[in-house]
C-alpha cells in the first residue's frame, strides 16, 4: 500500500508525510526502508527527490536504569517537544514506563529513544550478580 501511496503522490505532484515510531530492524516495514533510501541518498547511491528525514536517535550505550542518563538522552531525543526543553512531553512519565518492570528494554530502546539497532541492554541493577553462563543445581524434575 505505502508503495502505491507513494506513486500516486509523486503523479499529482504531492507530498507525502510518515510519522512512524522507530522501526524493527530486518522487519521490511515502511520506516525500515525510508530509512534505508535516506542512507542510500546520503551515500550517492539514490536520487535525491526532496526527502526530509528527521529522526533523533539516544546514543547507542544509553543505560535505561540510569535516571539522570535516560533524562539527558530523553531531552535530546525529543528536543523541543520536551518538558524540560519548553515543550509538552513529560520526561518524567516516560521515564517511569521505561524503568517500569513490564516494560520491554528493546521496545523501550526503540519506542522513546529511536533505537532501531537496539544497542546492547544494560543489565538491571537487580539481575547484576547474575552470570548468563549461570546453570541451576540439579533437582527434581516437576511435571503435570
């Protein structure tokens, strides 16, 4: 459908507009490939046709447990739009649905923050003495 929509903007001299959230990566969405266009037109390897690509994106090692961080990172990401910055969007609110437990950390990385490539997740502080190689001690085995 985007396709079309496109198309048809471009036979009547239109103009279309996207306002997606960031994308997940290898999906095939419609933001995954104008964001591709837009790499490929910043390379030389696509005709520049107008396109005007916005997007801020957190720094990639942005800790999400970390307040005074995720704060910064927020502030940029949102820019104007941010409470701390004049406008309307409450860091503090977003900050608690990042932090809050049930919230996914890659949703979390891609939904606030713009991070299609979601970067390496910061480990809660709670899960820190856990080692990933960790294995339980043999036990019984529970069934139905």
């Amino acid at each position: 459908m985007a396709e079309t929509i496109r198309i048809n903007a471009a036979k009547t001299d239109g103009t279309l507009l996207e306002s997606p959230n960031t994308y997940a990566l290898g999906e095939g969405s419609v933001a995954e490939m104008s964001a591709r266009d837009w790499h490929r037109i910043l390379e030389g390897r696509a005709l520049d046709n107008g396109m005007f690509y916005d997007i801020r994106e957190a720094p990639p090692d942005t800790g999400l447990y970390d307040h005074d961080e995720l704060r910064q990172a927020l502030a940029y990401v949102y820019g104007d739009s941010a409470d701390v910055n004049g406008g309307h969007v409450d860091l503090d609110a977003l900050i608690g649905t990042i932090m809050d437990s049930s919230t996914d950390p890659q949703t979390a990385r891609a939904d606030f923050l713009n991070q299609a490539a979601h970067a390496r997740t910061r480990i809660h502080p709670s899960l820190s003495g856990v080692r990933a190689d960790a294995r339980t001690a043999p036990g019984p085995t529970v069934t139905r």
